[in-house]
C-alpha cells in the first residue's frame, strides 16, 4: 500500500492552460530565422537567400587561410 500511495503523490496533474499563439515582430522573426540557420537548419538557410538575396553568403572553402 506505500508504494501505491508515493507513485500517486508523483503524479499530481497541473491545471490546464489554453495555448495561445503569440505574433512576433519582424526583428525577432529574423533573429528566430538565424538561429535556426546558423544551427544547420537547411530550410532556414534557404529561406533566408530568398528573403536576402543580396547579402553575400560566407563561402569557408574558397577561402584562403592564412598560416
């Protein structure tokens, strides 16, 4: 009966809460957009040379680096 009683007490429920959407503002949409770009996210890459196709993408392999 104790070890009924503990596993009940764990598993208390939380009330619940609506979802809501929030609207973000341009500035944190493209900051949002980067983060998920500069972590590997393909699409978030090519959806940010669609809206900016005029920044210059950073190219590491044609490089050459310095010693």
């Amino acid at each position: 009966m104790e070890g009924k009683k503990s596993k009940e007490a764990e598993q208390i429920k939380t009330p619940y809460f609506k979802p809501t959407a929030t609207k973000l503002t341009d500035e944190q949409a493209k900051l949002k957009l980067l983060g998920h770009a500069t972590m590997g996210d393909q699409g978030a890459k090519e959806l940010l040379e669609m809206m900016f196709p005029e920044v210059p993408q950073k190219d590491s392999k044609g490089k050459k680096q310095s010693a």
